[in-house]
C-alpha cells in the first residue's frame, strides 16, 4: 500500500471513507502516516447507500467519474454500485470481519482484483 498510495494520488484525487467511530479511525489514519495521500476523509457510523449518495454530494463528485476501491462486498462494494459510482473495485483480503461478507452484485460495473498493487494497472 505504501508504493501504490503515493502513486495513484499522483494521477487521482483520492478520497478515505471508512465507517467507524470517527476519533477512533481518525487516530488510527494518523498514525499510519497515509493522511496526506487523500484529499478528503470520510468516517460515516454506517457504510450503506445512502452514506455514498452523501459522498457524491457533500464532496460534489459526479458519479459516473467515481471509483470506489474497497475489502468489502457488504460496506464497499455494493452499496456505491447502487449509489451510481461509476465503477467498484473489490480487493478481497484475508481478515476482513466475517460480517463484512456478502455476494458481490452481478454487476459487470464490479472489478475483482487479486491485490492492491494492480490498482496501478488499473488506473
């Protein structure tokens, strides 16, 4: 991740949005010194719909130019494709909270990738 953050932020304004207590996750982004690679942080209590469709507006960002990169079918994944995002990646991980999973919609919208380094490929 330390290679592939400064290298898509080069090319692409990125956002954080991760659900959570917000001092909790906020601490926790400080520490991990990636704070600088985004350009806005999110931390909703819930990941759903509605949270992405308050993204898009709140940030004014139009959907169909927006990509979210996520772990999770449950609070990443489809909840921003039946936002409107443009396009979801899914990067699966072995430690992501068993209530995190889901079935990936049947949306050709949805890319699966095998690890984060092909984002760079990617985009």
């Amino acid at each position: 991740m330390r290679e592939t953050l400064p290298e898509l932020a080069s090319r692409h304004r990125l956002f954080l949005f991760t659900k959570g207590q917000p001092a909790e996750q906020l601490h926790k982004l400080e520490r991990s010194g990636l704070r600088d690679f985004f350009a806005r942080v999110g931390v909703p209590l819930e990941k759903d719909i509605a949270a992405y469709r308050r993204l898009l507006a709140q940030a004014e960002l139009d959907p169909a130019h927006t990509v979210m990169i996520g772990n999770s079918p449950r609070s990443d994944i489809n909840p921003a494709i039946q936002a409107g995002f443009r396009t979801a990646v899914y990067v699966p991980h072995l430690y992501t909270w068993d209530l995190e999973h889901e079935e990936l919609l049947p949306d050709d919208r949805i890319v699966v990738l095998a690890s984060f380094p092909q984002l760079c490929q990617l985009f």
